[in-house]
C-alpha cells in the first residue's frame, strides 16, 4: 500500500503518518508546505524508517504535486493539509480560501488525472479520503447530535472553507466517478497539539502560572476524541468505507470548555502543583464572534458499517495528553516561544 499523506507533518496528519507508517507498515510519502503549525519534529518517531519519506511542497502548485504522484505512484491519498485554527481564519481568511478551498481543488485535479492514468486492478484499488470537520454543520442546540445527513450550515472563515472543500470532493466523486470519501471529526486532542489551541494552551499557561482565558462563559460544547483514534478511523474509512459517502467521527464524548479547563487544572494541582489551586488562573473573556454553541457527532454509521470505537475516554485521554506535555518540553519549548514572541496569545484560547 503507497500513500500519500497531505498535512502529515500537523496534528492529525502526524498521527496518521505514525499510525500507516509503524503499525500498518503502509510506504508513506508526507507531503506538506511546513506553515508555523507543520513541524517536523511531529514526525520524529519515523525519522528513518525505510518505509517513510517527506516532501516539503504546497498543494497549491499543481505541477508539485503532479511531480509527487508521478514519481511515488501511490494508490492512496489521505487529504488532512488545511489551516486549521478558527480565530486565525477571523484575523484572516485569505490562506484558509486558498489552501482549503484552492489547495483542495489543485489536489483533487491532480489527483483525477494520476487516478485516470491507472489501469486495472490499480485504478480499481485507488481511494482520495478527504479529512474534515463537523464545524460544516453548524450549531446544536441542547439536544440532538450531526449525522451524515445533517445539512450544511458553517458559521466561520475556517468551517465555510472547509464545507466547499467537502462539497468540491463530493462533487468530483458525482461527476467524474472519482473514488473518494469523506470523513467529518469532531475536535480532537492529545500529543502534538499545536499550544494555540485550547487544551496545549491550557496546559502550557497553567504550568506558567499565566491566565486561562475561556470565551465567553465557558458553556460552548465540543465532542473531544483522541487524536490517535481519529488516525484509526481515518484508514478504516479509506480502507473498508463505501465511495463516495461520508462518515462522521467522534467518540462521544461532550464537554463544556470550562469542565474541559477545569479538568486540566485538577490533574495539574495532582501532578505538577502551586502553592494555589490552578483554577484560580481561569479568565472569562469575551466571546469569539459567530461561536457555535455546541457541536456533538453521531458515529453510529462508522461504529456500525466498519465496526470502528473509540479506544480513549476522554479521562484517561486527558491524563495522558498532560502528562505528555510535562513530560516533552522540548517539543512545545520552542513554538510556545514563537506564539509569545508573535500573537497575542489571550485571544488564542478556543476549541
Ligand atoms: P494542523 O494545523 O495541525 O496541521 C495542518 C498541516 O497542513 C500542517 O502540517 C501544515 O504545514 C499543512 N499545510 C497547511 N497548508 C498547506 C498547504 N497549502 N500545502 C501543504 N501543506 C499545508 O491541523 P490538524 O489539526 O492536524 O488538522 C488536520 C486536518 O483535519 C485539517 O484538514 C482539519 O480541517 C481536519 N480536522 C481537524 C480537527 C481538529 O480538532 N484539529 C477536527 C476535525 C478535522
């Protein structure tokens, strides 16, 4: 199996790439542009492994990517390159546009044209899988969860360029009988999170004895699953899904964003204690513009078609990704001086 991971060096991606590369024994080509939150230390785990390779390139240059799928001949490709953080596509959207929206398009091009050149039993075992999000559905309410069928209804830069992307794939499965899927996740945390987003932040200004800040007052719901569950998932779908469907994902796990700090502050208070209790240092700050109130994934589709479960409970999952933290600071060290040097980190504390 030949996969191309866009993305590979991110969050999600490294996980992926971990997962195809030492517990799959997939051959994986990772190809990413290296922006502030790519960082080839999320692959370190891999670094010489024969059956990994990387390539620094950006989705956006059709004639890169060709290149890449020209020489690496993969019969895979699993889509998770994007900007990813929602406050950053409200400063700014023009890089979530052109990669999500654009990238994606160049993507799935170049992509159809290699996939239209195979013959046989390799253009009939070819799969695009394209990585998304549940912030394509918008907001709940107090009850019900998304399904596959929920309609689309994005409230930020960051989700609207995510649900064109979704609709450009789904479009070219339609029209072109391109092989694709789609998978849409809910938030996920863990190892190599990126410390702008709210649980590295957490964490990371809590060891510092800096403020916690929570949007708003803290009620806005997520449904948090390891990131090494998600990888899982991730093959299972490309591997035994059905073309051209979706599977949402997530592990059932709602939480307010204030339990979320609150719970990281008591397992901090055990493991690395103050003189003070941690939550002392949780802030309110205003509310993120156009937040969703809650977001909750019905993953009966992927639990039953593929017979997928989230391995983690969110307490367990939550102790192994603080200890993580304490226990890798020279990971996080030098691009938690990067965000101090460069943004203004108060703002920078959402899910
Ligand atoms: P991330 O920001 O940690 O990583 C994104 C990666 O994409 C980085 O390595 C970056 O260098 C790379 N990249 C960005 N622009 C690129 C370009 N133009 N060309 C090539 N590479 C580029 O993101 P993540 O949290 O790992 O998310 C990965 C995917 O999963 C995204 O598509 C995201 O929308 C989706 N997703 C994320 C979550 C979540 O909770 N983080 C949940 C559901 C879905």
């Amino acid at each position: 199996m030949r996969i191309v991971v866009t993305g590979g060096a991110g969050f999600i991606g490294s996980a992926l790439v971990r997962h195809l590369v030492l517990d799959v024994g997939a051959e994986v080509l990772t190809l990413d542009k290296l922006t502030y939150a790519g960082n080839l230390a999320n692959l370190a785990a891999v670094e010489g492994q024969a059956n990994h390779r990387f390539l620094r390139a950006d989705i956006c240059d059709a004639a890169a990517v060709n290149e890449a799928f020209d020489s690496f001949r993969p019969n895979r490709i699993y889509h998770l390159a994007a900007e990813s953080h929602v406050d950053r596509s409200i400063t700014g959207a023009a890089d979530f546009i052109a990669t999500n929206i654009v990238g994606t398009f160049t993507l799935l091009e170049a992509a159809r044209h290699y996939w239209g050149q195979l013959e046989g039993a390799a253009k009939e075992a070819f799969r695009f899988l394209h990585v998304s999000t549940d912030e394509v559905y918008g907001s709940l309410g107090a009850t019900g969860l998304f399904t596959e069928t929920t309609p689309y209804d994005p409230s930020s830069p960051y989700s609207a360029s995510k649900a064109a992307s979704d609709h450009l794939v789904v479009a070219w499965a339609r029209t072109y009988g391109f092989p694709a899927l789609v998978s849409n996740c809910s938030n996920n945390y863990g190892p190599f999170h990126f410390p702008e987003k709210l649980i590295p932040l957490t964490i990371l200004n809590a060891l510092h004895g800096r403020k916690l800040p929570v949007y708003g007052n803290g009620s806005n719901i997520r449904d948090w699953l390891y990131v090494e569950d998600h990888a899982r998932a991730l093959h299972l779908i490309a591997s035994r899904g059905q073309l051209a469907e979706t599977y949402n994902v997530g592990g059932r796990n709602e939480r307010s964003n204030i339990e979320v700090v609150r719970g990281i502050c008591a397992i901090l208070d055990t493991l690395a204690p103050k003189d003070f209790p941690h939550s002392d240092l949780i802030s309110f700050v205003a509310d993120r513009p156009g937040h969703d109130a809650r977001y909750a994934i019905d993953a009966t589709k992927l639990e039953t078609e593929l017979g997928w479960r989230a391995q983690e409970d969110f307490e367990s999952g939550i102790r192994k990704t603080v200890r993580w933290y304490l226990d890798n600071e020279d990971w996080w060290r030098p691009l938690r001086d990067k965000v101090y040097a460069g943004e203004r980190l108060g703002l920078l504390a959402s899910a």
